[in-house]
C-alpha cells in the first residue's frame, strides 16, 4: 500500500482530507500527519513515505521550502501534492522545477484526490516495474562477466565489472548446485524441470540476501543439466559466525526445506581469488562426472574427492589399457579377469586413496574418449555419470572391485550400441509404442529395458532428433489425441482425460491449456462452430 504524509497546519484540514476518501480501499494508508514543513522534515529523515500532500503555505517552513529542501538533500523520492488557496502561476512554477506532481486548489474535491492517489499509484507501479526491469538487466550483465572468468575467457574489463559489483575477499571457490539425483530430467517434463531449477535460484538468492549476485543462474552449457552456480569466499561464512561447510550446510537445509528436493553441491578447489576462479570451476566439473564413483553424499568438496600426493603416484597404465581394450571388445570374461588383474596389481604396490583415484580417473577419461570416437554428438559426461549410477546397488562401497566390473560390463555393452546405432530402428518401434500405447504409463526406463537398450542414451538420441524430452514428446501427442475426441465424440472431459493417459482431470486441463491456449470445454465450442460455419 502507498504510504502517505499528509502535512497542514489547519487540524481540521488534515482531519477533512482523512475522512474524504476511504484510503484503504484507494489502496493507500496515512503513515503521518504534521502541522508544518519543519516537523514533516524530521519526521523524514527516518520514516519512508510514497506521497506527500502539503498545504503551501505554513509557519516555520511552507510546502514548497519543504519540497525544495527534501530533492536538494535528498531525503526523499515521495511524490509530492501542494494544496493552495492560491492559484498564482509562479508557485505552481516553482513546484514543478523542484518535480512536484500535482498542484490542487482548496477545497480538494473528492474525485480530485481519488485521481491523484490513482495517478500515484500507477507512477509507483511502473517505477518499481522499471527497477525490477533494470536490476534483472544488471544481473544478466554481471552473470555474462562472471561466466567469462569461469570458462578463462576473460579480460582485465570482465574482471573489473565482476570485482566492482560483488563483495569478494580471499579463499574463492565455484560451488555448483544441482537438483537432486532422485530427479531424472528424462523422466520429468522439460518446464518443470525448468521451473524447479528457477526455484532453486530464487530459494539460493533468498538466504544469500545481500550477496544474492553472488549466484549466476544457466552456468552450465548441457541442455539437460539444470543447475545453479555460487560464487563463494570466506567472508560469507564469516558473516554469519560458521564455518566453511557449516555454511554451505545451512543453504542446503535452507534450499532443501523450498524445494522438497535434496539438491547436491559440487564444491570446486579453492584458489587465492575471483582472477582464477576458472581453476575451481574445472574441478567441479570433474567433480560431476566423478561423483559417481565416490560415497553418496549432499556435498562433494574437490579437496576431500580428489586427493592429490605431491611425491608422486603410480599409475597401472598396461593393466587399464588391457581392461579398456576387453570393454571395447565387450567380453565381460575378460572384464572381470582385467578388473582382478589391475586391483591385483594396486593391491601389490600398496596403493592409498589418491593412487586409485588417478587409475580410475584415468580409465574414465580414456571411456569417454572411446565413446567419443563411437558418435561424437553425445554428452558424454552426463551418460557416463549416468551409467556408472545405474549399476550400484545401495550400500555398495564407491570403487569396490565388483562395482567397477559391473559398470565397465554396462559401459561395454553401451559402446556395442553406438557402434551398431541401433537408435535409428529403436526410434521408429518408440513412435510406433506412443502411437499404440499412448494412454499407459510409458517411461524411456521401461522401454530401454524392452529394447536392451541404456535408458539415458536413448533419452538423449531422443531429444536430438526430437528437440524435445520423450515425456514432453508423449504429452504432446495425447494432447493432439485428446483434441480429436472432443471433436468426434460427445463424451466428458474427465472421460477423454482417461482415455488419454491421464488419471487426474485437472492436470489434464491445465496440459491442455498449455498447449492449445484454451480449456477443453472451449476448444470444443470453437470447434463447433468453425465445423457449422464450413458446412453454410
């Protein structure tokens, strides 16, 4: 509501203005009333008002000593009303210069002040909309600048415009949120994914308040990775009297309380400050494609994952070249005896934690490379990332030798498939089942175990070829089928809502609307009467 300032030095003036008009239903409330400038001054200088309405002329200050003095130190951007007996054009000149929007005569009719509250009203609507507008604008501008400093395409003017519009101090770090793993953007519509990740940024920009530009929304480039980025430094954690981790402990409770989902933190290395904040942005990327083969867990800091030995580590290069050879070659026989072989072998030179981390890093690069040499169009770190999760059971200990046998089994029989690109056919027998099957519970799960084929994979030749999720793909489709039988038929909308695919009505509908700009009910009325027009 606009807050406003009535100020005359005729008491029953102000009380004739504040029974004139029902200001709460004019959207309005009088915050004060004073008997002259001098008081109305004090009064803001620690009080904010949207609406001044003074008379002109009173003792100790007038109207238009209080308006000039409020803009020339200005203590407020309130507009402002002169009430006058006097209808000399020189004061009225002399309201406007100091931006006064409206000059009344005495007595105020009551249409008159309804349409200056009006006028105010609609002023303030579109002030705060152009700063809204302007602040959204700035934002987008500063996550261009920041996004340059992640990707190490930068310049001195990128880093200048980021250092001058975020409050930094030393011990930086690139932390990246994602939604939580329980959601599968195959499986969940592209909007509402889309949705739950704007959530997500509003939720983060919430609890970090002042430091809200501190979060850049989109960092990630992938299509299907819905993501928020945190740029982070020590005075965060500082300010709020925690620790590092506890820090980031009390935005995932926060975020996980907003959105009934656990997101997941990949919590980058941490350098001097902003200027190499690329370095910490690559190693939460590993962070995504390893997270995989490390214990389940909220957050993943870099230090903690990827442990690295300065006196040098062995790596079992003939051994991991003998175990990608048997994955290309699919033969899960020698697998099994190449994944023995190569624990044998760490087993034998008493390798620690940061020794098997470099081996299975290792071999998963050289995987993903070998799938890049198979179809170079897929985003390989999103499958294998994928894969690899789809083969450990709960409870099973990250990086255990019959984890590894599993996955290099899975990922071998992942590589038979893009070798034979068997996603042509699979495609066309897909159509064939939405066009047959429309109406079940169709999901990319059940039919890439129908077909043998990897359910992410086939999520993601899915989307190339159709632009489109397969679940947006299947809702479109009994969208178009519903269509048609409020057309041919003349039965209820829950009935067709049924026939369709869809057990709740009102979900139906809303689909329904988003996709064809009106509800069933009309879309079969204009139906209607575009079929009696053609047949006159």
């Amino acid at each position: 509501m606009l807050k406003v300032l009535l100020v005359d030095d005729e008491p029953f003036i102000v009380q004739g203005l504040s029974m004139l008009l029902d200001w709460e239903k004019e959207g309005c409330v009088i915050a004060a009333t004073a008997q002259n400038g001098r008081e109305a001054l004090e009064y803001l200088r620690t009080n904010r008002v949207d609406l001044i309405i003074a008379d002109i002329r009173m003792p100790e200050m007038t109207g238009l000593e209080l308006l000039e003095t409020i803009r020339r130190e200005q203590i407020s951007d309130a507009y402002f009303v002169i009430l006058s007996g006097y209808s000399e054009f020189s004061y009225a000149q002399q309201a406007i210069h100091y931006s006064c929007m409206d000059y009344v005569l005495k007595p105020v009719e009551r249409e008159v002040l309804a349409e200056i509250i009006s006028k105010a009203a609609n002023m303030s609507a579109t002030e705060v909309q152009r700063q809204e507008d302007k602040q959204e604008m700035e934002r987008a501008y500063l996550a261009r600048n920041v996004i340059s400093l992640l990707l190490g395409k930068h310049d001195g003017m990128n880093l200048e415009y980021v250092t001058g519009h975020m409050c930094l101090s030393g011990g930086v770090r690139y932390i990246d949120i994602q939604l939580a793993e329980a959601l599968d953007p195959e499986e969940v519509e592209d909007m509402e994914m889309r949705s739950l990740q704007r959530k997500l940024y509003q939720s983060c920009r919430e609890f970090l308040k002042e430091d809200e530009s501190h979060c850049i929304l989109d960092v990630s480039s992938e299509g299907n990775i819905y993501d928020v980025g945190l740029i982070y430094c020590d005075r965060m954690a500082v300010q709020k009297g925690c620790s590092e981790k506890g820090y980031l402990e009390k935005l995932l409770d926060h975020l996980s309380a907003a959105l009934k989902h656990k997101p997941v933190m990949l919590v980058g290395k941490r350098v001097a400050d902003i200027s190499a904040i690329s370095k910490s942005y690559g190693t939460a990327c590993m962070l995504n494609s390893l997270q995989a083969f490390h214990d389940r867990k909220s957050i993943y800091f870099y230090e903690e994952e990827i442990q690295v030995n300065s006196s040098g580590i062995l790596l079992c290069k003939a051994e991991i070249d003998n175990l990608i050879s048997a994955i290309g070659q699919n033969d899960k026989a020698r697998i099994y005896a190449a994944v023995d072989r190569m624990y044998g072998e760490l087993r034998r030179v008493g390798a620690m934690g940061e020794t098997i981390n470099l081996n299975i890093n290792y071999l998963l690069f050289q995987l993903i490379h070998a799938a890049t040499e198979q179809d170079d169009c897929v985003n390989q770190e999103e499958i294998l990332h994928r894969i690899s999760e789809s083969v450990f059971e709960e409870g099973a200990k990250r990086g255990s030798r019959i984890h590894l046998a599993r996955f290099a089994c899975e990922y071998a029989e992942y590589l038979a498939q893009l070798r034979k690109n068997v996603s042509r056919g699979v495609l066309a027998l897909i159509e064939q089942e939405v066009r047959e099957h429309f109406a079940e519970n169709l999901t990319l799960r059940d039919l890439g175990q129908k077909y043998y084929i990897n359910n992410v994979y086939l999520g993601q030749v899915f989307r190339k070829k159709y632009d489109q999720s397969f679940k947006d793909y299947l809702n479109h489709y009994r969208i178009e089928q519903a269509a048609r039988l409020l057309v041919c038929t003349d039965d209820k909308i829950y009935k067709i809502a049924e026939d369709v695919g869809y057990k709740n009505t009102d979900y139906f509908i809303n689909k329904f609307i988003a996709a064809k700009g009106c509800t069933p009910s009309k879309f079969r009325k204009q139906s209607a009467k575009t079929g009696e027009k053609k047949a006159e």
